[in-house]
C-alpha cells in the first residue's frame, strides 16, 4: 500500500458516491443505538412499569426484558453464514426487514410475555444486519481511509441513542398514558425500513464479488469508488491482486461449512487472529459501559437524583457526548493507531470508575453530600467520552480487519457471540448488584479496565495503515503484536 504512490482523492466523485452508502448503511447502527437507549430510558417511566407490572428498581424481571436481547443476538449469530452465501446486501435487507415486524410485536404487546417475545425477534434480525453491515463497510472502503470510513459506523449508534431519549423525554413531558412509552416503540422502525428501501441500489461487497468469480463486477467497483474512475490507478490492480490471492486459499464460506469451525483455530495464525477478535468483543460489551447505557437512570437515582424527567433528560445528554467523542475517535484511529487509543482508554475507564465509586460511596453514606453526587454524574460521562472516543468506532471494525477474508463470516459469528455472552451478564447482572453492592460494582471494572490495558498492549497488533490483505505477514511472525509495531514505526520513520 505504501507503494502506490499519491491516494485517489478523498473527495472525488466517485469517493462521495461511497460516502452516500455507506451512510445507508450506517442507520443499521442506529437502529441498534435506537433500542440501546430506548429500552434504559423506557425503564424510567412509570406507566411502562406499571403496565408490565415491572418493579421500579430494575431487578430480575427488567433484567429479562433487557438481556433478552443479547439472547437473539447470540441465537442470530448462528445464521451469519448467510453473508458469504447470498452476500453482504441480502442478510442487510432481510435483517432490517425482520427489525420492523419485531418492532411491530413490541409496540402494541398486550403483556410481558408478547413484549418479550418481540424483543427476541428484534434481536435475533438485528444481529443478522448487524453482522453484515461493518463487513460491508470494511470489504467496501479505501485501505487508506479504512478505520475512518468503517469506523464510523458504530458511532451512529450513538445517533440512534440521541434520537431515542429524546423522544422519550419528550413524549414523557407532552403525552400522557401509554402513549409515551408506545410512541417511542413505534418510531424504531424508521431507520430499518429507510435501510430496507435504499440497500437495492448500492453495489455488493468486491471481495465477496471475487470469492464468487465475478471479477469484472468487483474491478469496476473499486475502479469507480476506491480510484474515483481512474482504471490505470495503481491502487486498483493492487487491491484486486491481492482480495484475489488471499481469497484463492480457502475461498468463502458456504452454508455446507459454516460450521466446521476448524479453520478458526487449525493454525497459529488463525489462533492468534481469533484470540483478538473474542477480546474485542468482550472488552466492547464488558467494561462498564453497558451499565450506563441500559441503567443510566437507576445509577443516577442511587446518587439522589430521583425525577423522572431530569433521569431522561440526563440519559439523552449521555448520548450526544458519547456521538460526539465516537465521531472524533474514528478519525484519530487512522493518525494515531488502534493500540494507543484502546491502551489509553482503558486508563481513562479506570480512572474515571473508580472516582465514580468513590463519590457514589461518600453520597451512600451521607445523603448530604451534593457535592460527591454530582462528581460521580460528571465522571459517568467522563467515562462515557472516553470509552466512546476509542472503543466505539472499533467494536465491530478491529474485528473484521484483524480476521482474514476466509475466517472472516465465522469470526464475526463468534464475535457476536462472545458479545452477545458479555452483554447477557452485564445487562442481566448489573440491575441486581446496583440495587445490591452499589458503588463496589464499579470498582470491578476498575480492575477489570485495568486488566484490559495489560493484555492490549501484550497481544493486540496494529492495523493501522495496511491493507487487510497485508496483515497475513503480521500474524505469520512469531510475534505479530511486535511485528505490527515495528513495521508501523519502520514504514513511519521511512
């Protein structure tokens, strides 16, 4: 990559024309954002409590309705094999599809056991599209431009969580009844069927176009978006030569080998790729973050801050910052490089969760202690800019760049299934130990956080800067953490 001289231009016609898809496929993060945030704030309003006849703390039952959805997600990763078999547009649209008749059941769910039920069903398409859009993304951009133009996706998340708390802070001011709660359910089929309606008219994944021999197809793409229709770019037969090499190994998966998952782990390469991928995974769901985003409401009422309207317009603040420092982080990931920012986030969690128990341990014991409540709000969102600037934009992205284009269907079924594992305890477990530990809950994470700093900088290799075909070379070395370092530094001191 670093010998093909001057890089298209990033504002060409044929780059905006990629720009414009990829924000199609951007709102399938921000549906999930949407659920994310809608669900927490949801929790908050006491009609939506009492209809369910939900306890208002948030225990076990709450519990259920959250990490059902991490139950359809792991179910759903089972089916990810569909994005080497149909492509990457096919399970996009059909999982959004899926997202509104889930959406649909939920809204006008007579009882717990309906509402429940949908929710599954949301999850279980969710993680279909949500499988298929960052492979997209990733197999769809400019190597150069790679973290920014991927990375993005998963900010949108927090895009879908601006628009979901706001609407429920709204609707709990202006409507009255069922209504407030309804409404909101109702508006989560937007983003999905704007999907639904626009992914026929962008082009499939060239790299799935190549492992299916469509060759030609696959040119004309990267020619078009990737060298803004400059055929004699050298970028063009560098990308082909290699998407062509590495996919004439193993080609793509099939519905027939799915689930020989013997090539995740039958060399050390693929051991050492998968390893990174799960860790991803689980550092994305299991850091502290998914207490915020699902219980934001509850760690606020522990820090005496008890009306509804201000825990929901608190929640909607939440989300914008975390949009804001997501959006940013995704282009500081192609400057400064996948490892300083996770290394440096995990510092900033820990720092920030362990003022946060501190402060949340000074209010317990003494109520009169204003001042040790607001510190432990403003260090909830601290922690927030900070998990976001680094570990958002990469959630799905590092593990689709660090898989190779063979393991890749199946890694990202395991990723969604660690992910979905992590989610599942931390959203089921965290409403039973704030009511019940309290602040100790975040000193966990503190060393959890901690603990992901170490095994980061021991084990996580860079992808900064390189093709996903060029980083075969990295995991081949008998130390692909350091050689991904020192051919960085090499190629920066060049």
């Amino acid at each position: 990559l670093a010998e093909v001289g001057k890089p298209p231009d990033p504002w060409g016609k044929g780059a905006k024309k990629l720009y414009m898809m990829c924000a199609l496929v951007y709102l399938c993060s921000t549906m999930n954002g949407y659920d994310g945030s809608l669900m927490g704030s949801i929790n908050a309003i006491p009609e939506y409590q009492a209809y369910y006849n939900l306890g208002s703390n948030g225990a076990a039952s709450t519990g259920l309705v959250f990490s059902i959805f991490q139950i359809g997600q792991m179910v759903g990763a089972l089916f990810s094999w569909i994005c080497d078999w149909q492509g990457r547009k096919v399970p996009i649209f059909g999982g959004c599809f899926g997202v509104v008749v889930g959406t649909i059941i939920t809204a006008v769910a007579p009882n717990l056991a309906t509402f429940i039920g949908g929710r599954s069903l949301l999850s279980f398409f969710s993680t279909i599209a949500t499988v298929a859009a960052p492979l997209y993304l990733v197999e769809i951009s400019p190597p150069q431009y790679r973290a920014t133009l991927a990375g993005v996706y998963n900010t949108l998340y927090y895009l879908g969580s601006i628009l979901a708390t706001f609407t429920i802070y709204g609707s709990n001011i202006h409507i009255g009844g069922n209504l407030k709660w309804r409404l909101p359910l109702w508006l989560q089929m937007v983003c999905p069927a704007i999907v639904c309606l626009g992914v026929y008219f962008i082009p499939e994944s060239p790299r799935w176009l190549i492992g299916k021999g469509r060759y030609a197809e696959a040119r004309l793409i990267i020619i078009e978006y990737h060298a803004n229709g400059d055929e004699t770019h050298p970028l063009v037969n560098l990308e082909l030569y290699e998407m062509e090499q590495s996919l004439q190994v193993q080609g793509m998966t099939s519905v027939r080998n799915f689930f020989d998952i013997r090539i995740l782990f039958n060399t050390r390469n693929r051991r050492y790729r998968l390893m990174c991928c799960v860790a991803m995974a689980w550092f994305g769901q299991f850091s502290g973050n998914n207490i915020a985003s699902y219980y934001l409401p509850i760690m606020i009422a522990n820090v005496g801050i008890k009306d509804t309207n201000m825990q929901l317009l608190l929640n909607a603040i939440y989300a914008v910052t975390g949009w804001i420092s997501a959006t940013t982080g995704a282009r500081f990931h192609d400057i400064v490089g996948r490892r300083k920012m996770l290394m440096g986030s995990c510092v900033g969690m820990a720092v920030c969760l362990a003022v946060v128990a501190g402060t949340a341990a000074a209010y317990e014991h003494n109520h009169e202690a204003f001042a040790a409540s607001r510190a432990s709000i403003a260090f909830t969102f601290i922690f927030e800019v900070v998990f976001a600037f680094s570990f958002t934009p990469m959630q799905p992205i590092y593990p689709a760049e660090v898989l190779s284009n063979e393991m890749r269907a199946k890694g990202m079924a395991v990723f969604q299934l660690t992910a979905g594992c992590a989610g599942f305890v931390n959203t089921f477990a965290a409403p039973l130990a704030l009511q019940n530990i309290k602040y100790w809950f975040y000193v966990f994470f503190v060393f959890w956080d901690v603990f992901e700093f170490v095994f980061i900088y021991f084990f996580f290799v860079e992808t900064k800067g390189r093709t996903l075909e060029e980083l075969d070379e990295v995991f081949d070395a008998k130390n692909p953490r350091k050689a991904s370092t020192v051919a960085l530094s090499a190629r920066t001191s060049a």
